[in-house]
C-alpha cells in the first residue's frame, strides 16, 4: 500500500474559504476518503496563515515510505525556514 502525505478539506468558513488537514492517507483514497492518520492542519484563511504539523509522526511515516504532496512539502519548509528555535 503507498501512502501520501496530503491536505484534506476539513470545512469552510463563512466566506467560502475552506481549511485543511494533513493527513497520511492511502494513494487509492480519494481525497476525502478515510485516512490512516491526522498529522496536523492547515488554515489560510487566518492572517497570517495557520499551520500546525506534528513532526514527529511526519517523520515515521516518510521513515516508512510515506511521500509528501508539493503542497505539503512546501509548507513544512516554510515553517522549518521560520521556525525560532529557543
């Protein structure tokens, strides 16, 4: 079984814009379908833009053979690029 790691539409705010979870889901799946695991989300409808990845578990799944969608990819190096580390 090949697994994706992706966005999925969660819901939509009153202005049509909708948010986003990323999940480790199943290639055959459509895009709402059924994931394996809730990984974190996505909001851009915020000012500026919510994310949230638990990258712990995004680590074992690619560990596992996971790939990440552009999308994703992209946003996980944007927030490792604005990451402050204490």
């Amino acid at each position: 079984m090949e697994v994706r790691i992706r966005l999925q539409k969660a819901g939509k705010t009153s202005n049509k814009r909708y948010n986003y979870r990323i999940v480790a889901i199943s290639r055959a799946s459509s895009r709402q379908g059924r994931h394996l695991e809730l990984l974190g989300y996505y909001d851009p409808a915020k000012n500026p833009a919510k994310f949230f990845v638990n990258y712990e578990k995004l680590a074992q799944w690619v560990k596992k053979g996971a790939q990440m969608s552009d999308t994703v990819r992209s946003l996980v190096n944007k927030s490792k690029k604005t990451a402050v580390t204490v």
